[in-house]
C-alpha cells in the first residue's frame, strides 16, 4: 500500500458502560452497549489501517484498550464540546485531513476512496459523508481551519446541512461522499451488521441479542 498525501483521523469515546452508545440503553445494558463501542471501534480501526493515508489517527477521549490494534497512533481529545474537539483535531494536523467517528462499524474502504485518491484535493477544498440521521460521518479538509467547525451545532437533525452550507459558504469546493448510516439505537445497530455480517460488530450483536432471547 503506498501511503497518500492525507492524516485520516478517528475520533473516539473509551467505551466504558455509561460513556458509550447510551441511546442504544435500553433495549441493552450500559455494559452490552460498551462492548457494541468496542467491537464498532475495532472494526473501524481494522480498516482504517488497511487505507492509504499518511498517518492513521485515533483521537482518543480516554484510554487505549484491547480493541485497539498495532499500527494506530494515538492523540488525546481536547476537551469541550462536540465541535471544540472536532477542531481541535484538526487543529494538530497539517495538510489534507479527513475525519471519521466510531459509529460506522459497517464502513468499508470503498466509502472513503474517493477522499483518499491520490488525485482526491485536485480541485477539491472539503469533502463531505452525509449521516441518514442529518449529522454527517466524514469531515476532509485540504487545509485545516478550526474555524470551519466551531460553533456548528453538533447532534441536531440539521447538523449535517449547517456543516456543510459552513464549507461552501466560505467558499469551498465541497465534494460529497455516500450517505451512511451511524449506530445509535437498536435499529442501527442491526443495520450495521446486516451490511458487515463478517465483523466484530456483528459477532457481538448476534452474541447478545442471543443471550438476551435465553434470559
């Protein structure tokens, strides 16, 4: 794999019960839920380290566990809110970077090919993953400006539109990856392993929910 001009970033929770992937609570326990994070986050950093990016970056809000895996260099989160630690990451990185989340266990390299190419900035200032719940899964900037992030509204129905209308509204040429969509609730979560049936994430949905039919 010959490495490409662009950091790929993952910001990420520790998945301790109660932290993690609350809205998934019920119909799961707060400790079921963090081992859906886990396996989700493995997965995703699985991947990631399959991608030819320069670097491969967790951003990491807490601390480093089994599920991370050899090869992923590791940052601490800035602390604030949602889109002060968005900026933040983006602040410590020169050069074109992208950033994903951990609520795509279902993500595949050919979702983030396109920003990822090594022709992928020609033309090209932002690039822009819709989630299906209006926030959005992928963030890429050709040249890191926190100030595009900053005061966006984060966890909104709307907040993929305002991120957006953001880029272009100062002057971007924004480029558009697939929709996906993130895990938050149950319904999610059985999507997500319905499109990625071999991964972790699957094993430990198929593992609980079996468990749960037992009880």
């Amino acid at each position: 794999m010959t490495p490409g001009p662009t950091t790929l970033l993952v910001l990420a929770k520790e998945p301790v019960p109660g932290r993690v992937k609350t809205r998934l609570t019920p119909p799961f326990s707060p400790e079921e839920a963090a081992e859906l994070a886990a396996a989700s986050l493995a997965d995703t950093l699985d991947l990631v380290l399959t991608l030819p990016a320069r670097r491969h970056v967790l951003v990491l809000d807490g601390r480093p566990g089994p599920w991370l895996p050899p090869g992923i260099e590791v940052r601490a989160q800035a602390p604030g809110s949602l889109d002060e630690r968005i900026a933040a990451a983006f602040a410590a990185c020169a050069g074109p970077t992208v950033l994903i989340g951990m609520d795509t266990p279902h993500l595949t390299a050919s979702h983030l090919a396109p920003a990822l190419a090594p022709a992928a900035w020609d033309g090209c200032d932002a690039w822009f993953g819709p989630a299906e719940d209006g926030g959005f899964w992928a963030l890429g900037l050709a040249r890191p400006r926190p100030g595009l992030v900053l005061g966006v509204p984060m966890s909104r129905p709307d907040t993929g539109c305002l991120q957006r209308a953001r880029l272009t509204g100062a002057g971007l040429a924004v480029r558009d990856l697939r929709e996906l969509r993130d895990v938050d609730e149950a319904a999610d979560a059985e999507h997500a392993a319905a499109e990625a049936p071999d991964g972790r994430f699957a094993a430990t949905l198929a593992r609980l929910t079996g468990a749960a039919a037992l009880r």
